[in-house]
C-alpha cells in the first residue's frame, strides 16, 4: 500500500475549510509551489479534490443557490444600480451572460427570442457597449449553456457534483468576485449575499 502524503491532510484541511478555494491558493498556502513546482502543485490539489468529492467527503448543502429567476432579479438590479457602468469589458460580458442565461432557464420555451432582446437592449444601455458580434456570441453562448442545463446526461453529472442544475451555477461567493459587486450593491440584492 502506498504511503499517505504528509501534505495531503494539510490539502484536505483547507478544502474541508473552503471547498471553492483556488488550488493555487491552496497549494501556496501548503508549500506545494516551492517543492513540486506550480504545474504539478495546482495539479495535485485537483487530484486530491476529485478523489475528495468521489469518497463523499464534502457536506451535500455546503453552498446554497438560488432559483434561476431569483439570479435574474438581482442581474437585472445591479444593471440598474450601475446604470450603464461596468468596471471592465470582462464584468460587462459577465453580466450579460448571465442576465441572458438565466432569462433562458426562467421563462417558457414560446419567449425566449425576449431573453437575446433584452440582452442586446442590455448592450445598448452600456456607456461603451460592447460590439454587436461579442452581444451575439454572449446569446450564442449562454443558449448553448441553456441546452446543457436541460440536457438529462449534463443534469446528472450537475447532481453529482453537488450542483442544483447544469449550466451556469455560481454561489454567491463567485458572482461577487466574476462581477465585482461592491458591499453596496451587496445591500440591494436578494439572493447574492456574503458569507
């Protein structure tokens, strides 16, 4: 039988920790960078993880999601908050992602050509609106994740891994950091919270 990794119970402690830390983050905190190099670290947490996840070792309701129109209520209200400001092209490409995502998984399969037009409307109401051909690869995209998230084989590894559904299924913690909300925009929305 092969000999247990001193290391290895350090990398477990801290996913048990925070299950969504970076395995670089990890992997740095550990030691791992400066012995086996940056490649291999990172790789060795993630291995770590997965066998973690197999053997059932973290708690099923660690992190909470919300329902699809909930999401999209707060989307919709931190582009109202922002009125048109976004941070970077990154955070403006997220948002309306997202908003076009989740208008996808809340409405009837009869409207969805409403969830590309109001994710172009979205595009216009941006000081410095991203270009038309990016707004139609964002619907493109977020359609593609939209059939994923209905699809039986891509649901049931979603329910694998702990997830509520396929697709686009960020905690909290995530959508805070990928559009970087503020406390103050925290404060006005419904479902993303810290914490």
């Amino acid at each position: 039988m092969a000999q247990r990794k001193p290391e290895r119970d350090q990398v477990e402690k801290l996913l048990l920790e925070d299950r969504r830390c970076k395995a670089y983050d990890i992997a740095e905190k550990v030691g791992l960078i400066e012995t086996m190099g940056e490649d291999k670290a990172v790789d060795y947490v993630r291995r770590v993880k997965r066998s973690m996840r197999k053997a059932g070792a973290f708690p099923e309701e660690k992190y909470k999601y919300a329902s699809e129109a909930d999401r999209l209520d707060d989307i919709t209200k931190l582009f109202e908050l922002r009125k048109g400001k976004v941070i970077d092209e990154k955070v403006a490409y997220r948002m309306l992602m997202l908003n076009c995502f989740y208008r996808y998984r809340s409405q009837d399969d009869d409207i969805h050509w409403g969830a590309i037009n109001d994710t172009y409307a979205k595009n216009q109401e941006l000081e410095e609106p991203l270009p038309w051909s990016t707004a139609i690869d964002i619907c493109k995209i977020a359609q593609a994740r939209y059939m994923q998230s209905i699809n039986e084989q891509e649901i049931a590894r979603a329910k694998r891994k702990g997830l509520p559904y396929a697709g686009f299924c960020y905690a909290s913690e995530t959508l805070i950091e990928k559009l970087a909300i503020t406390d103050e925009e925290l404060q006005h929305m419904k479902t993303i919270k810290k914490g």
